[in-house]
C-alpha cells in the first residue's frame, strides 16, 4: 500500500486509540474522532492476558502498561457458601510461557499510555467530535461538519453508530446485571488482595484484582437479574441491592461487600451483540472491538480483543496493495477468533454460575487460559 490514504476512526477508547496508534505507526495518516471533550477512561480496571499485552507491545507500550499495572503471581476460584478454593491458577510464569505478562491495571492508566503513543505516532486527536451518521468513508459529526477519509473504521463501542450501516438492531440485554467499585487495600482485605480472584455462585459472582501497585481492588459484583437494561459506566448504585443479592455468601464476599458500600459504587447492564457475518461495506467501512463483536466479560477478553483487532488491521493495511486488500486480509484473520470468543464467552458465564458452585474445577476446567487463547500472538498472526 502507497500509505497516502486517510483513515478516519470513530471512537477513542481503549480499541480505537490502539487503532489509531497502531496504524500510524505503519505511516498512514489517521484522524480519530471522539465524542467526549477530552480523551480518557472511567475508573474502573481492565485484565490484560499476555495475549493482549503481545498487541501492546507491537505499540511500544508494553512494559510501561505492566509498570503501571499488577502482575499477579496466582488468581483463585472460590466457592460462595465458605469460601473454599475451587481452582487455583498460577500467574508466575506467564512471561515465560506465553512471551508477554499479564497484568491488571486501571483503564485510566491504561488509557492515557495508549494516547501518549497515539500523539507521538501523528495521529490527529479530535475531541467534541460526536459522530451521528456516515456515508461511505465520510464520518457525519453532530454540528453537520463532516470528515471523509478512504477508510472509516467504527470503533465507537457497543452503540456503535457506524454497525448501524451493517444492521439495524440495538445491542441485546444478555441477562447480567453488574456493579463496580474501587476500594483501597486495607490490612482487613489484604489477604484478598494477596491471592485475588472470584468468587462463584447460583447466578452470581464476585470479582477482584488488584491495580496501582496493589494499593487498590477493583471489584465487580455480576448477577442474573431482569428488569434493568441500562449500560451505561456511570449509574450510581444502591450498595443494599449487593447486600440483599449476597447476603448469604462467605465470610470473604462479606468483606468485599462492607468495602465497596463504602465507595462509590456503579451499576450497569450487561449488553452485548450477535455476531454479524461481514464486517466489511463496499470496502471503505468496518468495524474493531466492542462496535464489531461486543461480548460479554466472562473471558475477560473485551478489551483484548479489541487490542488484537488493532493490530492485525495496521498489519494488514500495511502489508497490502490498497484499502480492498487490507480489509480483507483484516476480516480473514479476525472474524472467526472473535466470534468463537463471544461464544465461548456466554458459555463460561454458564459455568461459573451454575448452581452447584461445587462442581467447578471437577474435571477440565475450561478458562481463558486453558482454551488456548493466551497463545495468540497479533504480531505474527498470518495476514
């Protein structure tokens, strides 16, 4: 590819910011669009698997990324009614294993690293540049002004406005409600914080891991529940709805529970949406992360894999004569990865909710890990 084409990519969270970095980075002009008034994340955290941190590192940031975040040495499943552990999972060797670490950090922290590299690769950084609708390559901006490009990549989330040109359908409750708070390490929680992990039960469980040198937890409380779809990272919660949901669960879940009611704490439905079958129109629009194949967090691959969509697209782009090539070479490489991840995804929410908790961990366990997804590497990943 000549590398003269303008790419215009909607969205400047964590998938479109290692978008926008990493295709700059290959030489191409990028412009990124994004619709806050200033670049940055929620404080909430975000796992990186080595499969990730290996996108991150094609970036430049990877080490920085590890540096700012936590690198546990062990992680744990935890029965709800005392507590007891299910499995254990070691988290000491993953550099050696896998080439990259993996690490729990904040996604502000992430975040802002990820727009240093941006701004260091020459991408044009836009902020109240809130995109309503396109046509072609040309992103449509809420003041009428618009920015055309030879490429449009929507990475504007799980409402994506640029998948409206794929389907018509809004995102889909999957069933999960969540909350979230973030709580400092004291001496009544540090043996948690020393051996993180989650704890599971019928319909419900607790998540903890530790960021910012282990000075603080991010918790995240997930159930079944009806009646409450909005998904927004913001909604202030009612701390009683976790008091009342876990009131039965073990002496650990109680302490996580009296921590978080403390903070201020977030709740949000868990949207998704179905896989689509193309993510390619009239080869000047696609799609990364969340706006392609937003997936529900019980891999903990959202963000991963919006990280690995990022690469193999500059790569693609990259390695092609045009923008025709480049997608296809990115689709080929990406679609059925993603989309096996958003099912597998749905089943492991499955299992680690299922109602006799005891039976975790009997047999092969099926996780992240080992389903072999900590082995891929976009950086060599055929294009």
């Amino acid at each position: 590819m000549s590398r003269t084409e303008k790419i215009v990519i909607v969205g400047g969270g964590i998938a479109g910011m290692s978008t926008a970095a990493a295709i700059a980075k290959q030489g191409f002009s990028v412009v990124l669009l994004e619709s806050a008034p200033e670049f940055g994340e929620i404080g909430a955290g975000v796992t990186l698997s080595p499969n990730a941190m290996k996108g991150l590192d094609f970036i430049g940031v990877c080490e920085d990324v590890a540096a700012a975040g936590v690198e546990p040495s062990r992680q744990r499943i935890q029965h709800w009614e005392d507590g007891r552990t299910l499995v254990t999972m070691d988290r000491s060797t993953q550099r050696e294993k896998y080439g990259a670490p993996y690490v729990t950090i904040h996604r502000a922290d992430l975040h802002d690293l990820l727009t240093g590299a941006a701004r260091a690769a020459g991408v044009d950084m836009r902020t109240d540049s809130a995109v309503v609708d396109s046509e072609g390559a040309t992103a449509i901006l809420a003041d009428g002004s618009r920015v055309t490009g030879d490429l449009l990549i929507g990475a504007d989330g799980v409402k994506s406005v640029i998948r409206q040109r794929f389907e018509p359908a809004e995102p889909h409750f999957t069933g999960h409600v969540a909350w979230r708070a973030l709580v400092p390490v004291t001496p009544e929680l540090q043996s948690l914080s020393d051996f993180p992990g989650i704890i599971i039960g019928p319909g419900a469980m607790i998540t903890r891991y530790n960021i910012r040198g282990s000075s603080a937890m991010n918790l995240v409380f997930f159930a079944r529940q009806e009646g409450w779809t909005d998904d927004g990272w913001a909604i202030p919660a009612d701390p009683a709805e976790i008091e009342t949901i876990y009131a039965d669960w073990c002496d650990d879940a109680a302490k996580l529970i009296a921590a978080a009611c403390k903070q201020p704490m977030f709740k949000w439905a868990i949207n998704a949406r179905s896989a689509l079958p193309n993510w390619i129109i009239d080869n000047q629009v696609t799609l990364i992360g969340d706006a392609a194949h937003a997936m529900t967090p019980f891999l903990g691959h959202g963000a991963a894999c919006g990280i690995e969509d990022a690469i193999i697209m500059a790569r693609a782009l990259a390695a092609s004569a045009d923008i025709a090539e480049g997608l296809s070479r990115y689709q080929a490489a990406r679609h059925e990865r993603a989309t096996w991840i958003q099912s597998e995804s749905n089943a492991n929410a499955d299992r680690m909710q299922a109602q006799d908790a005891a039976l975790f961990g009997i047999g092969e366990t099926k996780d992240e890990e080992s389903l072999g997804l900590f082995n891929y590497d976009c950086r060599t990943e055929p294009v």
